[in-house]
C-alpha cells in the first residue's frame, strides 16, 4: 500500500536549476533533454564512459562535485521480453547496483527532489484493469520479467525508505511501453513496437507479403510516446508531494494485432500479419489507471498515429547512418 503525503503548494521554474539526467542518450533521457533545454535548466550529464552508474564510489564522488538539486533517475539496464528472459542476472544486478548508487548519493548530498522510473512490470501479471499504484506486490510477477521488475519494485520502496527514515523527497513513475524517437530497434533487444515496426518495414522492403508477431495477437498494451512520459516527469518534479508513486499512462491500450496493423498502416506495409503462438504472449493485460497523475493536471499530447509516424522516422534516419547503430 503507498502512502498519502501532502505538501502544501509551490511554484517552480527549472530555469537554472542544476538538474541531473542519468541515462541522458537513451530514449527517454534524450526527451528529457530536449524538453528541459528549452525551460533553461542548467543540465548536468554524463555519458556510461564518463560515468559508469554501477560504480558506487564513482556516482559519489560524482554528485559531490556536480552538487544536482533534482535528479530525473532514468539510466536502466533496459530490454524487451528477449533480453529480459535471457539476461535475469545482468537485468537485476545491474539495475539494483546502478538505482542504489544513485538514490543513496542523492540523499547523502541533499538532492531537493529526485524522480525515479519504473515500469509497468512492477505490477502483478493478473491484475485488476486498470491497475491502479495500489496493485504493487498484490500477486506474483509476470515470469519472464521477474528479475528487472523486482529491480524496479526494489528502486520504488529505496525511495521510499529514504523519505521515511530521512524525509527525501523521492517519488516514482510507473510508465507503460514507450516508444518514440531515440528508441531500440535490435530484433532481440527491442520493445513491442519498436519491434513490430523494424519487422514491418523489413517485410515491405523485401516485398513479402506476411511477417511474423510473437504470440496470439489478444494480449492488450498501452503504449505512449516518449515525449509525453519526459512531460509527465517535468510536471511531477515541479507539483508538491502528493503521493510518492503515480502511473503514468494515456488510459487507452490495444490488442497486439490492432497494434500491428497500425504499425503496418504507418510503414506502408500491405501484406498481412501472422501469429507465432509457439513463443509467449506475456502478461494479457497492463493498462494503468492514471486518475492519479491526472489529478496533478498531466494530459497526453501525441496521438498514436503520429507518435508512430515520428518512430518510423526515426528508424528511417538511423538505418541511413554511416556506422551501424546499436539500436539497430
Ligand atoms: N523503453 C520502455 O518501453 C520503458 C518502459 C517502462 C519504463 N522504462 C524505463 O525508462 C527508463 C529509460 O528507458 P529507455 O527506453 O530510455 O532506455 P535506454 O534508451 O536503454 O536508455 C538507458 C540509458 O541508461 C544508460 N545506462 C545504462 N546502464 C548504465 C551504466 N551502468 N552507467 C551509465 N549509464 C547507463 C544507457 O547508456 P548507454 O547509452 O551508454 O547505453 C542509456 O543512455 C529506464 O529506467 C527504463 O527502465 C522504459
């Protein structure tokens, strides 16, 4: 169960605050950037060789120089369903290491405010629709993302042991599956529709006339762009303390299969999709109630037509890249 906490109201401008993206290069951290570039915060970032997250010592000595006031905590090890089966030790060591480190320096050199990611993952495998913030550890966790979900569960309650024992202001977002520019499209790497969309477009550009999903198609998932969850972030970081967990979602999911043909709509794809039931469809349902964040008066602005529209160009660019991405 997660506590109410009431703070009483403030204004607040990001403008020369010292703000610290951890995971800036990635999907969301990039967002981030974008987003708080143009608020003239005073950013603070540093890539994995100038700072490896996972070191303890190093992310000391690091926030004691850099002194941040607020922290977005966004650096992950991240990966989809594939990776996440193959790699439980390096999902769970890594990002337990990495959260710690940077949750613990946080409190040590008086971070203001600090807002650390999530996932849906966290939430039982069966649950209730829409799973509000109140579902966590209510039943057994989806299998083959157990590792990075108790990674994530266990980053949540660090923030929330840290206010307990010391008053930090550390809260947590529960995001759906993200997608937008700056995402990961390795075929064993990538999430649902980073995924479906590179399958697509290789279909179309060898002209076949099928391509293949994983699992039945029924399983249903919410999906929301990028720029939308860095938005909700800002606004959590600048609302008083209301709760100390929000989901962070659009209110609407899909089937795979209405996802797959809106991805296959946007490609340009004209073949149809078909359904490998061998591999596993993952939990069935993960929609996220969002009433709470919408009480702080966070909206969703991307549609998914053109949030898909921006991805495909994304990916288009990226292949067109001299040297081979690693998001590819
Ligand atoms: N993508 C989704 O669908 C999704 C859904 C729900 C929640 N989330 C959460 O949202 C956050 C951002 O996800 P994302 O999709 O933006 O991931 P991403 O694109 O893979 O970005 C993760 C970032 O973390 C950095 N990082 C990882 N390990 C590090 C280390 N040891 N030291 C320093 N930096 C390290 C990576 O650095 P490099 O660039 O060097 O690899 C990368 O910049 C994560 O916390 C993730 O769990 C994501």
């Amino acid at each position: 169960m997660n506590e109410i906490i009431s703070t009483k109201n403030s204004t607040f401008s990001f403008a020369g605050k010292r703000t610290w993206i951890t995971g800036h290069r990635g999907m969301l951290g990039s967002a981030l950037v974008r987003s708080l570039s143009k608020e003239g915060a005073n950013l603070l970032l540093a890539s994995r060789q100038e700072l490896d997250l996972s070191n303890q010592s190093a992310v000391h000595d690091w926030v004691d120089q850099n002194r941040p006031e607020l922290i977005f905590h966004v650096g992950a090890k991240v990966g989809g369903i594939h990776a996440n089966a193959t790699y439980p030790a390096d999902f769970l060591y890594g990002n337990l290491m990495i959260q710690t480190n940077v949750i613990d320096a946080a409190h040590h050199y008086g971070v203001k405010k600090l807002v650390f990611v999530a996932s849906n993952c966290i939430y039982p495998a069966i649950a209730a629709q829409p799973i509000s913030e109140d579902s966590i550890m209510t039943g057994p966790l989806e299998n083959n993302i157990r590792s990075y979900a108790i990674s994530k569960i266990a980053g949540i309650e660090l923030c929330r042991a840290y206010r307990k024992q010391y008053g930090c202001n550390f809260i947590s977002v529960i995001p759906p599956n993200l997608y937008g520019p700056g995402d990961n499209y390795h075929l064993q790497h990538s999430h649902v529709v980073a995924g479906i969309l590179r399958r697509a477009h290789e279909a179309k550009q060898a002209g076949k006339r099928e391509f293949v999903v994983w699992g039945d198609g029924t399983p249903r998932r919410e999906i929301l762009y990028v720029d939308d969850v860095a938005e909700a972030m800002k606004c959590l970081m600048a609302a008083p303390m209301t709760h100390d967990m929000f989901n962070v979602g659009c209110g609407y999911d899909f089937s795979i299969a209405e996802l797959a043909n809106l991805i296959a709509e946007v490609v340009g794809f004209e073949g149809s999709v078909v359904y490998d039931t061998s591999k596993p469809n993952g939990t069935m349902g993960k929609l996220l109630d969002n009433s709470r964040i919408q009480a702080i008066g966070w909206r969703p602005k991307v549609d998914e037509k053109t949030g898909l529209q921006n991805a495909y160009k994304d990916f288009l660019s990226l292949l067109e890249t001299p040297n081979r991405s690693s998001r590819l």
